[in-house]
C-alpha cells in the first residue's frame, strides 16, 4: 500500500510540473522559449515533502512527457531541457542537503543560476561551436539571461517558501 501512495504522489507531482509548465506559455516574457521554471515547484515540494529520489524522477518523467507531448523528443530543445534539468535537480538535491542553513529560495535561485549557465553551454555546443562569441551585445546577452534566471528562481523559491512546507510534516 505504501508504493502505491508514492507512485499516486509522483502521478500528481509531475502532473502539476506539467500544468505548471503549460501555465507558463501564458505569461508575458522578454523571449518565446523563455520560462519562469514554475514546474520547479514540484521538484521543491518532492524534495521537502519526500526525498531526492522522487524529485529526480518528477524532473525527468516532466521533461520525456513534455517531449512527448509537444513532439520535441530527442531534438535540440530536447537535449538542453534533459542536460540543465538533470544536471540542475542534482545539483538542487546537493544544496538540499544543507537546507538547515539554506532557505528555498537561496536553494531555487542559485539552481536557476546553473540551469541557464548549463543551457547556454548546451547550446554552443550544439548551435555555436564554430563561432567565436566575444562581442560586446553577445555578453549583455548572456548575463541578461543568467540575471533573468536568477530573478526566475527567486520567484519559483518564494512561492515554494509560501507553500509553507515543512520537512518534519511528511505526507
């Protein structure tokens, strides 16, 4: 019965990470293929709620059915969104082991920081390896998107500190 209710928690977490995700596409943004990362939430409530296991998986099933959804599978958008979303949910899942002296929103927006640094490199990897990229507009460019990110997380960690979830409280 007890692997029962954790698959039913994982179906409804990665079900809001994917509303969540949809939600998004209704906000106003500076770029199309730009996100708040509100499908984090999710991944804040596996990890307070439950464990790292379940949020990796909750990252990982919201990305493949996303794909699978939207028909992106295994193109370029893909691949950045499994490279910085992997990389990143270890990544939170490290800081969360030091959630005693780092609030939600730290943990968030410093994960926001490294998920657009991961996407950037992804993307000269993939796109633009044989250009050189040391002008002026192409720097205001990138740290624009890594401050955006920044601001991003903290607004994913605030509504996750408003959650008001509490570890001890386990569901």
């Amino acid at each position: 019965m007890k692997e029962n209710r954790r698959e039913i928690y994982l179906t409804a977490l990665v079900l809001l990470a994917l509303y969540l995700s949809l939600a998004e596409n209704f906000i106003p943004k500076p770029f199309p293929w730009m996100k708040i990362g509100l499908s984090n939430i999710a991944v804040l409530i596996a990890l307070e709620k439950f464990d790292s296991k379940l949020a990796i998986e909750v990252v990982l099933l919201r990305i493949f059915i996303q794909a699978l959804m939207l028909g992106t599978l295994f193109t370029p958008g893909f691949i950045i969104s499994l490279s910085a979303g992997g990389i990143t949910t270890l990544f939170m899942v490290g800081l969360y082991k030091f959630r005693k002296y780092l609030s939600l929103l730290a943990i968030s927006s410093l994960s926001a920081f490294l998920h657009n640094m991961i996407q950037l490199i992804v993307v000269y990897f993939l796109i633009f390896r044989n250009i050189t990229l040391y002008s002026k507009s192409i720097m205001m460019f990138v740290w624009g998107f890594l401050a955006i990110g920044v601001v991003a997380g903290i607004i994913t960690g605030f509504i996750g500190e408003k959650l008001n979830l509490r570890r001890g409280n386990k569901l």
